[in-house]
C-alpha cells in the first residue's frame, strides 16, 4: 500500500514551521543586538578631545556649545570627516530659534536630529 500523503507532509510541515520559528527568533535577537551599549565604545566627551589635542580650548573646562561641535567634528577619524571637517553651510550653530539662547538653540538641533534619526532606522 501506498503511504498517506497527507502524513508524510505533516512532520515536513512541522519541520518548516520550527526552522521558520528559529530564523524569526534568530533574527529579533541578532538585531536587538546593535541597540546594546558595547564595552569601550563610547566617545569621548569633546572636552576630553580638544584637551587631548591641545587644541584652542584645552585649558577651558567647558566649551560652548559652537566650539563642541566644532571638536567633534575636527575629532572625526573618517575620511569624510578629515577633508571636510566642521561645515555649517546655513550657519545654524550661530542662531537662536523661538527666543532660545544659542546654546539652547544647538542642543534643541542635536536632539531633532537624533530623533528623526531614530524615525527614520524605525522605518
């Protein structure tokens, strides 16, 4: 006699949806992965930076929010980062926007772009 196919696809069946359950487990574990803070991985504070440069703020204890980002941007070992260092073509880091200090103004910026930043990996 002639097996039943409909039991022979049964455990093939079960056997596909267990390898899909483990791709799909494999997949959520891996990319929480990436949101994980790494050992060593974090920047210097641009304080540390420009100190350790010697640069024109390395006595200064705290720069000004311009001069931060200036730091960062001269501190950026890339090759992108190197050639085109701090570039501000619309000069925002000189406003001050709906009545915020300059200061106020820089970290409002900062925060926006990380924000859409986010938005824009979660989509």
């Amino acid at each position: 006699t002639s097996p039943n196919p409909a039991s022979s696809s049964l455990p093939s069946s079960k056997f596909s949806n267990m390898k899909f359950s483990a791709v799909i487990v494999t997949l959520a574990f891996g990319s929480a992965a990436a949101f994980a803070p790494q050992q060593g991985s974090a920047p210097m504070r641009t304080t540390e930076l420009s100190a350790k440069r010697g640069g024109r703020n390395a006595k200064k204890a705290s720069l000004s929010a311009k001069d931060e980002l200036m730091a960062l941007a001269e501190a950026n070992p890339d090759k992108l980062g190197n050639s085109i260092g701090f570039w501000d073509p619309l000069s925002l880091a000189d406003q001050e926007f709906w009545g915020l200090s300059n200061e106020a103004t820089i970290g409002y910026l900062r925060h926006a772009e990380i924000k859409h930043g986010r938005v824009a990996m979660a989509a």
